[in-house]
C-alpha cells in the first residue's frame, strides 16, 4: 500500500462466488474502483470430508486422510492461480477443531492443511482464517494454527475476528463483548507465540467497543479492517456513510495503514451465462469504496510531530550516551530543527534575566551565563536573544566537549558572536571556570529525564554556579506506564538475545496501548545543594539513585510487554518541557518515548492492580536502570511476576566516562 493510498478489497456473497465466475469478479471489481475480491477456496462440496459417511466412503476416507487423495474438481471454487494477485482466499468455516468427536477434530485439521497446501501453490497474497464460535474453546484451534502456519512462507494470514462478540448470549453488557473478542484472540496469539505470522482481520459491526477497549486492538497487528456494508448510513443525498463514531475509529486505524474489506449480504445469483455489468450495477458497492477513499482523502493534514516521525515510528533506537560518544553532526542537526524546545528555552532565560538582580558588584550591569554541553551553539543563540529581548547586558560562556561540535562554534564566534561569547573546550564536570554563572543552562535531559546522565553533569557543573544562580532546567521527573505492544515485544525478540529484554529503547510510538496513565516516579532537582558542599565535586554518586513502586488499576483487560517512560520538565518557573502524554507540549519533537521491555509478557484482568519496581543505580563507572513489573488482584495479593531486569546493570548501562 502506498503512502498516499488505501487498498479496499469487496467480499460478495460466498454463496454466489463459483468456480466459473470468480475471475470476472475480480475484474468487475476492479472496474467499480476494488482493489481485490475476497473469495472461498472451496465448496459447499468439500464439506463431505468431515464425516465418514457424507458422502465419502471409508477407504475413500483413508485414503484422503493418509494425503493420498487430491481435491477433486467439485471441491474449489479457485482452481487456478490466474488473478491470484487480486483475490485473498476465505478457509471454510465448518471445521470444528474443538469437537468432541475425535473424528471431526482430526478431518478438521487435515482439512486445513490441505486448503493452506492449496493456498500456498495458487500462490495467494492473503488467506482469512476462521474465527470459532464462542461456544467452542480454541485449545485444539490454536495447537492446529501454530503448527500448520509455517505452510505458508509467503502469503499473509489474518483471522476474522468481530470487534463486538456477538455471539455471547443475550442480555451481555456491550463492554463484555468487545472484551470477549479480544480475549478469545489473545489465546491464539499467545499459543502462537511473540514471532507468530497471524494478523487480525477486525470486523467493525454497527455497536463498537468503548475506547478502551478499542485502544487495545491499536496495539495488536490488525491488518485488515472489515466493514460490513449493513452498518453504513445513507445520508440525505442517497451516498453510504458512517456514523461520527465509526469514522473516527477508521481514521484512527488508517495509520496503521490496514487493508479495508467492504462486505455484503446481498447480491443477484451469477451464473456465467447471466453475468453482465447492468446486474451488478446496483449490487456491488463502489460508493463505499469511494466513501472509505474520501475519509483517507481527508484526514487531518500530518503535524509537525507526526512528519518529523515519518520512518521511526515503532522502531527501537538505542537512548544516545553523549558521556561516552560523541554526538554525530546529523544528531546536532536533527535537534536544532525543533523550534518548540528553543522557544522554551529563550522564554526561560529571558524570566530569569529579568527577575534576576541586576548585578552591582566587579563589572556592574552584566549578568554572566553559561551554556554548558553547547554542542553546536543554539542555546547560545537563545540566551543572546533573551538578554535582547529583556534589556540585559551579559555574558556568555559555551562549554562543549565533543571536539567536533568545537569546531561549529569556533566558527559561530568568528562569524557572528564575537567576543559575546567565550568558547570553552573542556568537560563541565571538570572545567575550573574564571567566574561564577548567574544562569546555568543545559540541554542533557533524554526520554526518561535523568537517562543521558543530566544529574551526574550538572552535579559536576555545580561550582561554577553562584550561592543563589539559576539552573535550567530547574527540575525534571520520570513518569512510568504499563503498556502493550505486541509489535515491539516481537521485534525485540527477533534480536534473539535475551540481554535485549535488559535493554531500555527510544521508540515513537505507534502500535501500543496504556493500560493506565503515566505516573510520576522520581524526580531530580537543580541546583542541588543539600548534597553537593559548595564550590565542590560531589564526593560520591549515591545521592543520585533513586527508586519507586507505582501503583496502576488496569481499565481493561490485556497484555503488559513492558514499561512506557516519559519525562517532564520545569525549565524556570511555569516554563516546562514535557512528552508526558497528558501534558506533551504541543509540537515539540526532540524526545521520543523510551521504552523498558520484559522478557515474559504478563496477562492483566480488568481491575487488576498492576506495579511498577524501578530502580536507578550507579557505580564509579556506570549508571544504570532496574525494573519489575507485577499484578496482584484484591483477595489474591500477587498472581503474576516479571524476573527483576538487568541486575547490576549486567546487560546495558550508561557510562559516566
């Protein structure tokens, strides 16, 4: 599918699709503005393999089950791989893996096997597999599934799954149905296991789920959405549409940039001899292909977060360690380009210049800033804006280490600071400056607010600050949240390396959902002068851990993969900086999310109480990160467990030096 499309597939009447007219289906299709057709493999006729005496006779029946016996031509309606391109195949839906007739279970599974043979020489981009009746349980289902899947190296497979369980008995409150259905997936995806192939083919009826509980499919790999032609409204000039509701869920689902299908439950009987274009012209849906490609056509027009995005959504990046390596110029470059950080920043230090004294001792009238971890020089450029705009002499130091950045702000000073500006090639941690700063500020805040070391720098920046200087950022605070993703959990598994599971990753978020809001976790406050003696190094790193225990109610049932963190901070004041969710400022693109994963994903009920144990910890060397992730349900205390993650720091770490 192209950025700038959307595939819409039509599904017919099964009943009506036959051997002899499925390849001018496809091509009416594509005339009335389809993509595909979704079609059954088999016919009615292929059902007589799931008793003995339906037609089959017994040694007939051994022979089929010994593979002996191919299908016969009354069996398929798709007996060719002509159009195989435009046609995703349907299994039959009388299969009863769960049956208590031993018989049935096995024809059932050797049914399946030989459609998905069948699938994989037609050479079918797509497959639809069954969703069982919620009378049936799925143990035997599932086993069937994660063993024959591997039959299909190249053709995608999605299960038909509704939204709303309709088939929960009468009286069911609608939350329970949209739970049901998610549960019921959830048995075979996690039979599958992390690195399954299955998606989900999403069935939208007329009622939806609450929020909630649609939030959890964003974060399961739905591929499909399946739109009945049953729940769409006619509006006053005669044209399907869908309800408010129905539109935001399908522009919500259109970034995840599903194939859509257009279902319906009537249409004239085809037979070859009857097939002509003025039958079908009212029968098949072109107005809802259109419609769907009307509602893409009109989204929103990308933001500035959504564009800067584009290519890093759901992928893992390892959090930058500007300690230990020196940052890339495209690093610099990337960051540079995000006018919301600036602007906050210009906004903080120009507060302070004014609420700050004007100086009256030494050299009266100038107020003395220092831009420590200067990298390329904007924070320079906001600070020498802010004195302009607050009427205040000063003057500014940039401290930078990294000897490449050094040499864009030697140029900087030669081209257009000037002696405005005193350029420092040193560490902060250990420059002895020749003066004391009114205003300190800084950059070093990462995704999780202390990950890229920010306490550690400004501990060791600390004595160049007068007894009442400003630091900025003022403070920063960690929030954590449990979340699922079962896209990123794969992915991490596919590193086939269990110390990735004891790694923390910068991620844009995409297929996830929260089980519940962030919470606060820790915080880290500038200047620090309760630990720090006055124009001293700190004497030790262990004021700088932290640890905290936060306590979630799951809303809905569903997955924890891992732990979302987020950060806020206050610059100076009511000036903040923040990627928290609930308070994120607006447009502002410089920090992704960072992401904790677990080994073993936990299963959460509804109602669940869900902790979150984070610790962070240091050495001489190194700082690193801790973290548990457990559930306990009221009258049971805890009931599910993750292992404690990267103890000691064994598996990733930031380096101090």
């Amino acid at each position: 599918m192209g950025l700038d499309s959307v595939q819409i597939g039509f599904v017919p009447p099964a009943a009506h699709v036959t051997e002899d007219n499925v390849l001018q289906l496809v091509a009416y299709a594509h005339s009335k503005g389809f993509d595909f057709i979704v079609a059954p493999i088999n016919s009615p006729a292929y059902r007589r393999v799931l008793f003995e005496n339906e037609g089959c006779s017994s040694p007939a029946m051994l022979e089929w089950r010994a593979g002996m016996e191919a299908f016969k031509p009354e069996d398929l309606v798709l007996r060719t791989a002509e159009r195989s391109e435009s046609i995703v195949g349907t299994l039959s839906d009388w299969q009863d893996f769960d049956s208590q007739d031993s018989k049935v279970r096995l024809h059932s599974e050797l049914a399946l096997k030989q459609q998905l043979t069948w699938v994989s020489h037609l050479g079918l981009g797509g497959v639809m597999l069954p969703y069982p009746p919620s009378s049936k349980p799925l143990t035997n289902y599932g086993r069937v599934l994660t063993g024959s899947l591997s039959m299909l190296p190249y053709t995608a497979c999605w299960i038909r799954i509704p939204c709303m369980d309709d088939e929960l008995e009468k009286g069911v409150v609608e939350e329970l149905q949209g739970m049901k259905s998610w549960e019921r997936w959830n048995v075979l995806r996690n039979m599958a296991g992390s690195d399954s192939k299955p998606g989900v083919a999403l069935e939208l009826g007329a009622t939806l789920p609450t929020d909630q509980i649609l939030d959890r499919w964003f974060a399961e790999p739905v591929k499909v959405i399946i739109l009945s032609d049953d729940i769409f409204l006619t509006n006053n000039n005669g044209y399907p549409v869908l309800s408010k509701r129905h539109q935001y869920v399908v522009r919500k689902f259109f970034k995840f940039r599903p194939y859509f299908i257009v279902s319906t439950s009537t249409m004239p009987k085809l037979v070859l001899d009857e097939f002509s274009d003025d039958m079908l012209e009212e029968s098949l849906a072109s107005p809802h292909a259109d419609y769907i490609r009307y509602l893409y056509r009109t989204q929103d027009a990308l933001g500035v977060i959504d564009q800067f995005a584009i290519g890093y959504q759901d992928y893992l990046q390892a959090p930058l360690q500007p300690l230990q390596d020196n940052l890339e110029s495209s690093t610099y470059e990337t960051f540079e380009k995000d006018p919301i950080k600036y602007q906050q920043y210009e906004l903080a230090v120009e507060r302070a210049l004014r609420d700050r004294p004007i100086p009256t001792g030494g050299e009266p009238d100038v107020t003395v800033i220092m831009v420590v971890g200067a990298g390329r020089g904007p924070l320079v450029n906001c600070s020498l804006r802010a004195a302009e705009k607050a009427g205040r002499n000063v003057r500014l130091y940039a401290v930078e280490k990294n000897p490449n950045a050094f040499v864009t702000i030697q140029n900087m000073k030669a081209a257009l600071w000037g002696d405005r500006v005193n350029i420092v090639f040193s560490d902060m941690r250990t420059w002895n400056a020749p003066e004391k700063a009114d205003i300190l500020v800084s950059e070093l805040l990462g995704s999780f607010g202390d990950n890229e070391l920010s306490p550690e720098c400004l501990d060791g920046a600390q004595k160049v600050l007068k007894p009442d200087g400003i630091s900025i950022p003022a403070n920063y605070t960690a929030f954590v949240a449990p979340m699922s993703s079962t896209k990123l959990h794969a992915d991490v598994t596919a590193y086939k390396d269990q110390a990735r599971f004891e790694t923390s990753f910068v991620v844009m978020f995409k297929s996830i959902s929260l089980l519940a809001q962030p919470k606060p976790i820790w915080v880290f406050e500038h200047p620090n002068r309760t630990d720090i003696l006055p124009n001293q190094d700190p004497l030790s790193n262990h004021h700088n851990i932290r640890s905290g225990s936060v306590e979630f109610t799951s809303e809905t049932s569903g997955m924890i993969h891992g732990v979302a963190g987020y950060f806020e901070s206050v610059l100076y004041k009511d000036v903040m900086l923040s990627i928290n969710p609930a308070t994120h400022s607006p447009g502002m693109f410089s920090w992704f999310p960072i992401f904790f994963p677990i080994r073993t994903p936990l299963y959460v009920p509804a109602g669940a109480q869900v902790i979150l144990d984070f610790w962070r910890l240091t050495d001489r060397r190194k700082v690193w990160y801790e973290w548990r992730v457990s559930c306990k349900v009221e009258g049971l205390g805890e009931v599910q467990w993750s292992a404690l993650h990267n103890v000691g720091g064994r598996s990733s770490s930031i380096g101090l030096y």
